[in-house]
C-alpha cells in the first residue's frame, strides 16, 4: 500500500508562524503569489522525508527558522526555557 501525506503542520518555519495544510488522497496542487510558501511547504516535506541531518545543516537553522520567532526571542526574556522551536509534522 502507497503511503499518502494526508497533513502537514509547520510552526516557526521560514515564513510560517503557525501553519497547517491538509491533502487529498487524489493530486494536489499549490497555487499562490511569489514568495507566498509554496516552496517552503515542499522543502518542508523533503527535509523530513529525507532524514538528513546534513540537509539541514547546509541550509542553515539561520535560514529555516521563523525570523518572527527569532525576534520575539531577542525582544523578550533571553532565557533557555523561551528559545523559538522549529516543528515540522507530516502525517500519514
């Protein structure tokens, strides 16, 4: 039986504070403006599909993380407990 990406849950990814996108068993296509995060969903889908750490080491947590998340970090409390976490869920 084919595995179906049925959801995908984003939080503090690229552009994404918050962000959750469910998918049909069928085709699904992602329409939107330039820079809307079209590209950043499928990276999202490849980056945990694909398992590798290095992938995401080359991209750099720099560039993967919210930069809202980063700034209500520095804004606020600097304080271990308050750091931003990045989480991506893929749902079968």
């Amino acid at each position: 039986m084919d595995k179906i990406i049925t959801k995908v849950k984003l939080e503090n990814f690229k552009r994404f504070r918050e962000f959750s996108l469910e998918l049909g068993p069928q085709r699904n296509i992602l329409i939107g403006d330039n820079e809307s995060g079209k590209s950043s969903i499928l990276q999202s889908i490849d980056l945990v599909l694909s398992g590798s750490r290095s992938k995401v080491e080359t991209l750099g947590l720099d560039r993967l993380m919210n930069i809202e998340a980063v700034g209500s970090f520095f804004e606020g409390e600097k304080k271990f407990d308050n750091l931003p976490q990045m989480q991506i869920e893929i749902f079968f």
